[in-house]
C-alpha cells in the first residue's frame, strides 16, 4: 500500500496530501497547478514491463482542454529530453506546465455560446449563492434528488453536504471527509447518499447518517464517479492505472467489472470519466480527456460512442457532466452549455447556461437540475415535437 505523504504547494501554499508514487509531477487539488513532488518523498520506481501511468486529481472543468494538451506536451518533452540528465528535464517539463495559463472560457466557444439561443430548457428555480453559510456554495458541483423532491448540493473540497427543499430552501447540512475531494455524489429515490471519496460510501442523505461502505475487492486510487440506476443499483468509474467501469447490484455486490472501458476503445488510458445510465439500463461514460461519450449495454458490451473535439454542435471542449432523462436523451455540460443528444448519439438542441455546469440530474418530474459552483439552477426541458 503506498504510503500517504504532504508537502506545501509553491503557488498557493496549500498542502497536498498524495500517496506516495515514483511520478515526478501532481496536480495541486486546490489551484489545480502542476508541482514538482519533491526528490526525496518519492518512491523508487521498480522494475516492470510497462510504465505507470501518471494519475492526476481531477483538473477544473474551464481548464481542461488546454490540461489535456499541456499533459500530452510535458510527456513527449520528459521523453525527447531523458538522455541529457534529470535537470534539464525538470526544467523543460516545469516550463511547458506553467507558459501557458488558459482563460476560462476559450474565445472562439465564448462567440459562439453568445450567438446560439436558449434552447428547449427554461430556468424556473435559482437558489444559492459564494459564502460558506447555509445555503451558500464554495465550490458545487454535485447535485442530486430524492423521490420526495429533496435537493442535495455537495461542495468539491471541504466536505460539506447541504440539504434542501423542493422550493430550494435550506434545510440541513452535513460532513464527509473534509480533506479529500468529493468526486461523486448520488441520491436514489429511497433518500440513500452515495459518497465517492476514494472509496464509496453510504449515508442517510438527509441526515448524514453513516451506514456502510461499498466493498470493491480491486486495489488502485479509487471512485471517480457513481450515479444511481433505475433498478436500484449503481453504475461507477474506478481507476487503478487503467480505466475500468464498475456496475453494483441494488445490494452492492459488483454484476461486473468493465475493465479499460474507455482506453480499450481509444488506445489512450482516460484519467477522468462521468457515469450515468437510461431507464433501461443502458450505461453512458463521458470520457472528459477523450472528449466523448461511450455507451455500454446493461451487461456491459461496447456499443457505440459519440461526440469529438470540437467548437461544432455534437461536439465538445471541457465536457464535464452527463445526465439521461426519462426519454432516454443524453445531456453533456462543456464549456458551451448543455448539448442533448438522443440515446444513439445524434444530435438533438442546446440549452445556454448562466455559468459553468458542473453536475446535472433529473428528478421524477423530468425536471433538469444543475449545480454551476456558486448556484443550483432548475429547468423545465420542453421539447415540443421532437
């Protein structure tokens, strides 16, 4: 088991905890800067056949594509650079991860975001606000609904869960590990919260209630994502140097483990992925450094995938959450908006977003509810005709 260390970022002075691996390079969670790990608190890279493949904490949505490129850039300068010693490569690799400091929102997406119309979604609920008092969000980017309409807002760091009514009024918070990012976040019907901080966690989710903990008999960095299914069960994204799409039966044992779900497809290992499944059981990846959606079979055969990079409709830059609703259409958040697509992939509409989404969920009503950091945003989708 690798052991957990801490040392103190250089730009922001946060201390990063990370389990102690050979890689020379993490990402800070809280600025989302790359840092040198320090020489002495790595681990001596053993001898293997194939190399580990570096894991970063989840990078900040408006970021990654320029991520993704500058990633790809330091691997192939460590690569050109290893014959000519470790400090030229140190420098060449810290200065290929700090030159380039990506706005929010690419131009070219921002025009084209300003010249498309709202779409088949009309805002009918807003509630929230920046504060750390209740009702107010740091940083939201889970959202979630039980069957009696309770709404569930998690924050990324700090822990914090906060319940409210259907009207969006405050009505209690609770606290999961404040040191470790929230990376997924669930409510089934019956009001039982699912937890993905490493590994997966059940909870009373309108109390905070600690129930149990999901066994998952594999060793690797954890959960990235977990959504509920129809039937009761869960669908959930592991990562252990590979990517491998997990799915549990309404009682927690594992149906099947889908191993290289998405790498198996694309040749490249993916780092980071959102989960989310139809009323039929179909099951939808999104690859956010693949820049596509996978879609699975409820027994976990490939079936097709969409999307892409791109400015175009049907394609993507920065995607970060998915949805289905109760027609089986897919909802992909970017830095665009929401793009909807029927469940084979083809392109439907748009819906234009105040801010950033980064979590979406559907309610018994069809409604579309979406957690944009600062906000909670609820939508009533009218398709009429299509």
């Amino acid at each position: 088991m690798n052991e957990t260390k801490a040392f103190v970022c250089p730009t922001c002075g946060a201390p990063i905890d990370y389990r102690s691996t050979e890689e020379s390079t993490i990402r800070c969670p809280y600025c989302n800067s790359s840092v040198i790990v320090p020489e002495e608190l790595r681990v001596k890279k053993p001898q293997e056949s194939t190399p580990t493949v570096p894991v970063f904490p989840r990078t900040l949505p408006a970021q990654k594509a320029a991520v993704e490129q500058t990633a790809r850039r330091s691997v192939a300068a460590v690569l050109l650079a290893a014959s000519v010693g470790l400090v030229l490569i140190t420098g060449l690799v810290a200065f290929l991860l700090t030159a380039r400091k990506p706005s929010r929102i690419p131009s070219r997406v921002q025009g084209m975001v300003q010249g498309l119309a709202a779409g088949p979604g009309r805002a009918v609920l807003t509630f929230g606000g920046e504060g750390t008092g209740p009702g107010l969000f740091q940083d939201a980017r889970h959202v979630a609904v039980d069957g009696q309409g309770n709404i569930y807002v998690g924050d990324y760091i700090g822990g914090r869960i906060q319940v409210f009514d259907s009207s969006g009024k405050f009505l209690q918070l609770w606290m999961v590990d404040r040191k470790r990012a929230l990376r997924g976040f669930a409510v089934d019907r019956n009001g039982i919260a699912y937890i993905a901080q490493d590994g997966l966690k059940r909870y009373e989710a309108r109390t905070g209630k600690y129930l149990s903990e999901i066994k998952y008999s594999e060793v690797g960095w954890g959960f990235d994502d977990v959504q509920v299914t129809a039937d009761g069960g869960l669908v959930a994204f592991w990562y252990i140097n590979r990517d491998d799409l997990v799915r549990f039966d309404a009682q927690g044992k594992v149906v099947f483990a889908l191993r290289q779900a998405i790498s198996g497809q694309t040749d490249e290992s993916e780092l980071s992925a959102r989960v989310a499944s139809d009323g039929i059981g179909n099951i939808f990846v999104l690859g956010e450094f693949s820049d596509a959606v996978f879609k699975y079979s409820p027994e976990g055969k490939y079936l097709n995938r969409f999307g892409g990079e791109g400015d175009q409709p049907g394609q993507f830059s920065a995607p970060e959450a998915i949805a289905v609703d109760g027609q089986g259409r897919v909802y992909v958040s970017d830095s665009k908006g929401i793009q909807i697509f029927d469940g084979e992939g083809r392109y439907l509409d748009f819906i234009k977003v105040d801010g950033f989404v980064f979590g979406m969920t559907f309610n018994d009503r069809n409604e579309l509810f979406v957690a944009t950091g600062k906000k909670v945003i609820k939508y009533e989708v009218s398709f009429s005709g299509k």
